[in-house]
C-alpha cells in the first residue's frame, strides 16, 4: 500500500534533555524519522525542549518548538497549526509515550481530531502494564517467570511471601529500569517495594520471581500495515540477567543460540508484536533463556517504539529502523521501500552480517561521589560504545579502545587488578570494569568453570578471553625482532592495539607499527553492507580489519581493500566518542555541522568517530564514515590511507583535542587553530602567564606540579583555593580546598589520577558572579556570539549553571571588558574557529577563569536561541573558506534563553547532590522568557545559592 495521502503535517514528540536511561539514540532517531517524513513532502512540526542536539536544529524540521515536554505546550503547538492530521511518539523515548498517553487521557487528541501513527494507545498500555501484558502473554502461550503485581505495600508483601527469594521488583511506565531491584534478602525488601511504588507514575510495581545467571537477548522487529514482520538483529547480552541492558555488554549477531531456539524466539517475537496491536512500526522484545540444554524461552518485555537498541541495531546492521519505521507510519509497505544501502533491492528483507559487534557502556561514577557502583536492573552508564570486527575478540578490543579510561584494551597494558580477593570480589558484584576484570582473573590462573560459576557468563565468551590471553603468553617470549609474521598477524586480527603488543614484547608503539609496515601486515578497510556482500553496497560506511593475504594467479599478493580513496581534496573531523558527563551531545551537533560546513566548501567529508547513539554516525552524514576508535593508531591508520588536507579536532570536545599532540608530531595539518595554540591554552600555567603578558586581570595564581609545591603556594595565595588541572574536561578534579589538610589530600589524590599533570591554584573569588563568551575568529577579527551570565554563583562548575543569554544583571563597564578581554584572548592565542571564554565578575573587576580555542558546551544552545547557524560559520573560518566580514550576523532573540541542566540523581539516591567545579548533569533544556519578572526566572534565581558547596 502506498503512502497515505490523507496525512500532510505530522507532529513529531522528542524525548528532552539527556538523562540516564534516555539518551541521544533518541535523538537519532528522532532526526532520521523528520528526514524521512520531509522526504515524502510532509510538513513537520517538532517538540523539543533539548538545546544541545542536531534533532532540534531549524534546518531538521519545518517548524521547531524548544519548549517543554507538557500537554500545556502540546496544545499551544496544535492551536498554531491547525491542519497537523497525525502525531507520530515512537521516536521520543519513554518520554515521548508518557506524554503521548497523558494527552490522550486528557483528551487533546480527540478535541483536535489527530490521528495517532507508528503505535496505538491499547499497545503503550498493554506493554506498560506489566499485569495487562503477562496476561496477554500467558493467552498467546508465551512463557513469563512467576509474577504479580502490587498496588500496595501490603501486597508486595503477600507475593514475596509466594515466592521466595531472590526476587525482581519492577516499577510500571517507567525508563531506564527506574525503581528496579533485585532482592536477595528479606530484610531488604520493604525498602526497595516502598521505592518502587513511590517511583511509579502509577504506583504499581510488578515482582517476580529472579531469573538469575540467565542468558538474556533483545530483537528489534519491524512491521508494516500488511501485517509483513522482518527482524533486523539479534542482539545477545554477555552479562546474564540481573544487569540491566542499556549496562550489559551486547554482542550482534547472537553468538551462543543455537539455530533451532533462534527459530523459536524469532517466532514468539512476531507472535508478541502482532498480539498487542494494529500498528505499523518498530518494536524491541527482550527474552531471558534457560542455561541449560532446554534452553527455555521466558518473555521480558516488549517496547512498541524505537528503543535503545534500535541506534545500536541500526549501526550495527546499517538497515536504519528509525527511518524505514517513520516510512511504514505514513503507510508504506516493506516492499515498496528501498534498502538504504544497496538502493538496488527491498527493504523487506533481513540483514546478515559477515562480522561482530560488540557495544560496551561508558559509566561515570567519578562524578556521583559515594554512588553504589554495583550494577544491576536500574541503568546507570551514561553512554555508550561499538566496535565492529571479523570475529568477537576483535570488536571486542575494539570497543574496549574506544572507552577513553586509559586502557587499550584487553590485558597488555600493566594495569589490571592481581590481587585474587579483590577479582573475586570484583566478579561476584559485577561493575563498570568488569569487562577487564574477567582477563585478569585468566591471567593469575583462576579456572574458566570458577569464572563461569560466579558470573554465569556463557562458557564460549571466557573462552573467547581465554585465547586472546594464550596468544599474549607466547608473543611475550618473543622480542620484535624474533616475533614471526603469523603470530603479529593473528595478535592484529584479534584486536590487540599495536601499544599492547608494544607492552608484551617490551619496546615502543612506533616499533611494532614499523615493523607491520616492513611485513605489509596493514589494516584493510570493509563495508557495512547488511547483506554480507551478496549485494552491491553503495554506501560509504567503513570498519577495519586484517586479512591474510591471498596469493593471485600470476604470483602477486593481495588483501581486499574495499574504501576506495578518491582524488579529491578530503577533510576528515575527529568525532567525540562516548558520551560522558562533561562532553555530551553537543559535540555531536558541532560535528554534524562542521562537516555539512566542508561539504558546502567542496571537501570530501571523513568521519571517524565510535558512539552509535549519534547523527555524526549515521551512514548519509559524512561523504564516508569510518566506524572506528577515537584512538591514535585507528586514526593514524586512516589518515595514511585517505591523505587528507587535514583533521579538524576542535569540534569534538577534549576526545578529539586530545588527538591534536600526536597529529601535530606526526606532521598531520590540524584545521583552524593551531596545536600550539590549543595547548598553551590547556596548559593552565602557560595560559596565565599569557595573561600576564597581555594586562588581562586573573585570580592570583601558582602552578604546582607536586603536593610540597601546592602547601608552599597556600602560602601567598590566601584560601579559599581553587586546584585545577590541566588537559580536563567537565571539570574533572577540580576543587574548593579551605586548609592545608584538604589541599595536600587532594593535590596526592589527584596526581595519583592524573600522574605528571601541572595542577593551577587560584585564589577562588568567593560570592563573584560568573559569565562566560563564545566566539568566532578569524585570526584578524573577533565576533562574540554570545554573553551568557550564570544565575549561580562563581563556583559551580558552568555545565551545571543555569546559563542567562543575553546577560539580566551586567553593567555596561563591566560587559565591555568581557567583549574587550574576550577579543584581546582570541588574537593572542592565534584562534581560527571557535573559542570559549569564561570569566568571574567581582567588584566590577572581570577575572579570566579559563579559554578554551574549541567548540564549548553552550555554542549549540547559543545557536538555536539566536536561530543563526555558527558551527558552519565557524568551519568555514577554520577552513580558510571566509573571514567573519563575508557574513551578515543577525542574532534573533525577543526577551531571554536560559540553559537549564538537568540531573540524574535519581539513579544514585545516596550520592551528594552538592553542586561545585566539578561537573555533574547529564543534559539540558531551553527556557524562554520574555522578561525577567518571568516566575520561573524568579524561582532559579531565588534558588541560586542552594546547592554550591566546597
């Protein structure tokens, strides 16, 4: 059936700000779902209220609302546009749905004769309500694990009583397994139903009996209006039930089913989604199966939206759901769409894939002080990354390169755990690093069964670790110059960094590399095709491997390289790999753009970046996208292959920047300001001499690169202090000390951290107001895009500051030395692109606290406010395209933009909530206002002085 002519505006539902458990995937999928509608000529009307994405760009939707996520603002948006015939919220998370139901309930819908797609109310209500849904399940003949449901206290009771312990408790409508636990002990369980209740927006839990040791897989389902159901991917959890997905290790395809419970899971899947509705659209089922022969199938759940996994499924098939689902909403079928890929055949069909992924979370307990780190049903990590390989052990390494928590990769690195309690302990009460723990438990001799018998982790991945830690044991009794070709090759073909087998054979990085390139044992580059290469590909989406060579019929030797390099002149931007507190989504936005930017200026566009949640991933952003680490040797690698003009890293926050040393060694041209540049910038002390030399105001200062140095500086400075390394992002170890006791912890504490890094003691202006500028240069000018003032005091780190733009309460002398410093810091530091400085205000006096030549947090928030596009400004500057005369700035803003941030304390009930230097929320809003005599400026500002802490 073709698409329905009936529907020509569609409202689209985001999913907000970025909090754990609903994270930028939805962002993706969001922005894929507008692209696909606007392609079929249908108006687009989208509400947001996340400053920070590519989704709520003017560009991505014909009318764009940053406003809150209510049923307040829903009706606003359907008043204005009267002719909206449908709202498709499949796209927008758990969020999207909450409110896609309230409206209902309230009857929004109705009044206003909009059409529900991609999902129906009865399906949202039967999957929420876990009593609705167990039964249905139950008439379908699917398998469930005992349960009940409890509206109150004394139930919960009665049932635990039924069924003994351990027990899950599970709260109904809720994201991100908020409110879930697993219960072992009696004692424990008044205080986790009580939770659960409270934590539901229903108060209503489901408890049920725990499936512990468990092996758990998810299936992400498409169908269409004729009832044609195609399954994109399997995707298999290495962690076994009791973590909750969105924590657990995930492998695709599945590795340790066998073919015939495949059959009868793909089965069931399809029974489960057409049992709970009509509707056409995307869905995610989760199954736990029995670790025994009988590999017994229980349903988990089922999710009639795109789900977390749907970015990863997407990515790691390249089929893209979210896109296909929005297609199938408006009432096309499977078979009259394309592959995206191939262009050549239909989109009713299911990828195979001829390699591995494999997806590893990314947490930040650093941030969330006294948090429990154990992981289990309630998410925790705050992103995420992928690595594509030919076989596990290779997607695996991969993955764990991409992390950023300097390790590269599995073992081979001198820094696992030896000590056997601590692994023991480790294993049994599973937390963020337990993905190495495993390798080291092998390495000091404990057994696989022992292994296996605590985690419960299928056999076939331990012994997956097993190998890789063999191979390690005989290439350390080589040197690099007896190492064999064969023993090299298979080390590089099962993912072991070259810095690994560096640490294994005893000599540098750059001598394994060598000795590579002397035995020609080099990376090949392969397609992402979704059919195993059955088909034609034409899309430029690329992983790495190694290959034997095969030898051809004339004696020649070759290994298939299927990134084929062009002529034309290329351009490749650094990505910011997983998201963490302190560089979110942003960057993503500012990536997107830069290489929009440099496609309008006639580059080839490279993009190399390893998070799957994101736009900059997506197949079609870049002219080729390279899913790969954000790591020096994947990197390096690619270069030499493409030979590009040069590397653009300043749009990638500080994964990217931290590249900039090594491209600048290695002779790689950087793109817009120079390494000089952006290091004597990082470097706290250089930048306050710099400073110095230019008459700009500072707080008194002193660099310390030992504890001795930092007591002897307490001295001249005056507490309260304020200690900052160098080279961070977020904030990270950045304090308030009041004595010489607290600064001599901290200065041990972090040069423990961050070894041989250069701390900055300052003066800490107590009670100063705080404001910060971005800026474009272009070397000879300045252009201030915006001055924002925090409505918090000086202190509190600025990624957690409600940020006020256009400035509320700045005087005129005051405001010109932040345009005047401003200026002066972009000229000194050579700045070509972006630049972001932040200031403390007191007395009139306007101290610099920090520069930072890159794209800042607040440059997308500035943007959207002031509706003027200056990322693509900015990369044009860089590139040498423009100088700022060639644009006509007009800033467009009535009134006023707050940037709100928000938290996710709820995961981590016992942490402080204090806010100080160090970084803490997870994502943000937009508010407008009109004036500062707003209620809810009022309230922020009468709440300003609560939560800052030393």
């Amino acid at each position: 059936m073709p698409k329905r002519k009936d529907l020509k505006s569609v409202l689209l539902i985001g999913s907000g700000p970025i909090i754990i458990g609903q994270a930028c995937e939805f962002d993706y999928a969001g922005s894929q779902a507008l692209r696909s509608l606007r392609e079929d000529g249908i108006e687009t009307i989208l509400i947001n209220s996340n400053p920070a994405t590519i989704m709520t760009d003017p560009t991505m939707a014909d009318y764009v609302y940053l406003k809150p996520l209510t049923t307040k603002s829903i009706i606003e948006i359907l008043e204005k546009h009267p002719n909206i015939d449908a709202v498709l919220p499949t796209m927008g998370g758990q969020t999207a749905l909450n409110l896609c139901i309230e409206a209902d309930e309230k009857g929004i819908w109705k009044d206003f004769g909009i059409e529900l797609i991609g999902v129906d109310i009865d399906a949202i209500n039967i999957t929420e309500d876990r009593e609705q849904f167990r039964e249905l399940m139950l008439k379908i003949g699917v398998g469930m694990a005992p349960q009940a449901t409890a509206t109150s206290f004394l139930k919960g009771k009665e049932i635990a009583q039924e069924f003994g312990f351990p027990l899950v408790i599970r709260a109904s409508y809720t994201l991100g397994g908020a409110g879930a636990s697993i219960v072992y002990k009696p004692e424990d369980f008044d205080y986790h139903l009580s939770r659960g209740l409270e934590i539901s927006p229903i108060h209503e839990v489901m408890i049920d009996k725990a499936l512990m040791g468990w092996k758990e897989y998810e299936l992400e389902l498409l169908r269409d209006e004729n009832d044609n159901v195609v399954i994109i991917c399997t995707i298999e959890n290495m962690d076994p039930m009791g973590i909750h997905t969105g924590d657990s290790i995930t492998v695709a395809p599945a590795m340790t089913l066998s073919d015939s419970t495949y059959q009868r899971m793909r089965d069931m899947a399809i029974k489960m989604m057409r049992s709970i509705g009509e509707f056409a659209g995307g869905c995610n089922v989760q199954f736990a199966v029995s670790p025994d022969e009988n590999e017994e199938i229980i349903a988990i759940e089922i999710n009639p939206r795109v789900s977390r996994s749907s970015a990863l499924a997407s990515k790691a098939t390249g089929y893209p759901i979210a896109k296909i689902a929005s297609k199938l909403a408006i009432g096309y079928t499977l078979d009259e769409l394309d592959n995206q890929i191939t262009k050549s055949t239909s989109a009713l069909f299911e990828p195979t894939l001829d390699y591995v992924i494999v997806k590893i979370p990314r947490w930040n307990f650093d941030k969330f002080e006294g948090s429990n780190r154990e992981l289990g049903l309630q998410m925790k990590s705050v992103g995420e990354v992928m690595g594509i390989g030919r076989s596990f052990q290779e997607a695996m390494h991969k993955a764990t390169q991409s992390l950023e928590i300097k390790r590269n990769g599995l073992g081979a690195d001198g820094k696992g755990y030896k000590d056997y309690d601590v692994i023991i302990e480790k294993l049994t009460y599973p937390s963020w690093d337990r993905v190495f723990v495993i390798y080291d438990a092998i390495q000091i001799g404990i057994p696989l069964s022992r292994i296996h018998e605590i985690t419960k982790i299928d056999m076939w991945f331990l012994k997956q670790y097993e190998e890789l830690h063999m191979l390690e044991k005989e290439i350390s009794t080589h040197t690099i110059e007896t190492l064999p070709k064969s023993l090299l090759l298979e080390a590089k073909q099962k993912g072991f960094a070259d810095r690994q087998i560096a640490h294994m054979l005893e000599c540098w990085e750059s001598e394994v590399h060598k000795k590579r390139e002397e035995l020609s044992i080099n990376r090949v580059y392969k397609l992402v095709d979704t059919c195993a290469a059955e088909f034609e590909a034409m899309t430029p989406y690329y992983y790495s491997t190694f290959e034997d060579e095969v030898e051809k019929a004339d004696g020649s030797r070759f290994s298939e390289n299927e990134s084929v390099v062009t002529d034309k002149k290329k351009i490749v931007v650094l990505g910011s790999g997983p998201n963490r507190i302190g560089q979110g989504i942003e960057f993503d936005y500012c990536c997107v753009h830069g290489v929009l930017a440099a496609a309008e200026c006639g580059y080839e566009t490279i993009m190399i970046n390893c998070n799957p949640e994101t736009v900059s991933t997506d197949f079609d952003t870049a002219d080729k996208l390279y899913f790969e680490p954000v790591f020096w040797e994947h990197i390096y690698d690619i270069i030499c292959h493409e030979k590009p003009e040069g590397v653009i890293v300043q749009l990638g926050g500080q994964t990217a920047l931290k590249l900039a040393e090594k491209l600048d060694k290695y002779g790689i041209k950087i793109i817009g300001t120079s390494f000089e540049s952006l290091d004597l910038a990082e470097d706290r002390g250089s930048f306050s001499t710099l400073l110095k030399e230019n008459n700009i105001p500072y707080p008194e200062f002193g660099v310390a690169e030992t504890a001795d140095q930092a007591l002897q500086l307490a001295d001249e400075l005056d507490f309260p202090i304020l200690v900052r390394p160098s080279y961070v992002l977020g904030g990270q170890g950045m304090k308030i000390v009041i004595n010489k006791n607290e600064l001599e912890e901290h200065v041990v504490d972090l040069l423990r951290k961050i070894p041989n890094n250069k701390l900055l003691l300052d003066h800490y202006l107590d009670g100063a107001i705080e404001a910060e500028a971005d800026a474009i240069c272009d070397g000879e000018d300045v252009y201030i895009i915006g001055i924002m003032e925090h409505i918090e005091p000086c202190g509190i780190h600025s990624g957690d500051s409600n940020a006020t733009l256009p400035p509320f309460n700045i005087g005129d002398l005051v405001l010109q030395q932040i345009k005047d410093h401003t200026r002066k810091i972009a000229l000194a530091l050579n700045t070509v692109g972006l630049i972001n400085i932040q200031f403390a205000i007191k007395d009139d006096m306007v101290y610099i606290i920090e520069a930072n030549p890159r794209a800042s947090r607040t440059v997308p928030f500035i943007a959207k406010a002031y509706n003027e596009p200056y990322v693509n400004y900015a990369t044009k500057v860089m590139l040498g395209e423009k100088k700022l005369s060639d644009f006509d700035f007009n800033p467009q803003l009535e009134g006023y933009a707050i940037k709100q941030p928000v938290f996710s304390f709820n995961k981590f009930p016992n942490v402080n909530k204090n806010l100080g230097p160090e970084m803490k929320s997870t994502g943000e809003s937009i508010l407008f206002i009109d004036s500062l005599k707003d209620d809810q400026f009022y309230e922020l500002y009468q709440r300003r002085k609560m939560y800052l802490s030393k």
